[in-house]
C-alpha cells in the first residue's frame, strides 16, 4: 500500500461482522495492526487512520503500544 501525506489510513479487518452475533466477544478480542504496521503509515506522513473493530489494535493490556505510538508520539488521530 501506498500512504500519501495527510491521507486517511483505514484498516479493514472484516471482524465487524461478529459484534451483532457475538457483541462481548467483539469488544475484547479482535484483530488490528500491531506496533510495526502502525509505523509505516507515521513515517509516511499519515493524517489520521481508523479500522472496523473497536479497539484499532490488538489488545494487550496494560500496555496499547500502537495507541501510544499513534496518539502521543505522532499525534495521528484513531477513528
């Protein structure tokens, strides 16, 4: 994929269709880009960047690397 500057990157998983089957399931579990893929589009000068599942990234708490990096280190907004 190619990211221009200021361009929107939007991830499509396909997971959005089990929140109506399975709404806890969607909520705590899901796919999403990990700390690697986030990257690429920063370094490409992305403007903000949004997916089909709740959390963005897969989650693994206590630390949301990928929303560190996004949010407070490049200040590329999540959708």
């Amino acid at each position: 994929m190619r990211v221009a500057p200021d361009s929107a990157v939007l991830i499509r998983t396909g997971f959005a269709r089990f929140w109506r089957e399975d709404p806890a399931h969607s909520m705590g579990k899901g796919p999403g880009p990990g700390p690697e893929a986030a990257r690429y589009p920063a370094e490409r000068g992305c403007g903000a960047t949004g997916s089909d599942t709740a959390n963005y990234e897969v989650l693994k708490f206590p630390l949301l690397s990928v929303h560190v990096s996004l949010l407070y280190e490049t200040g590329i907004p999540i959708m």
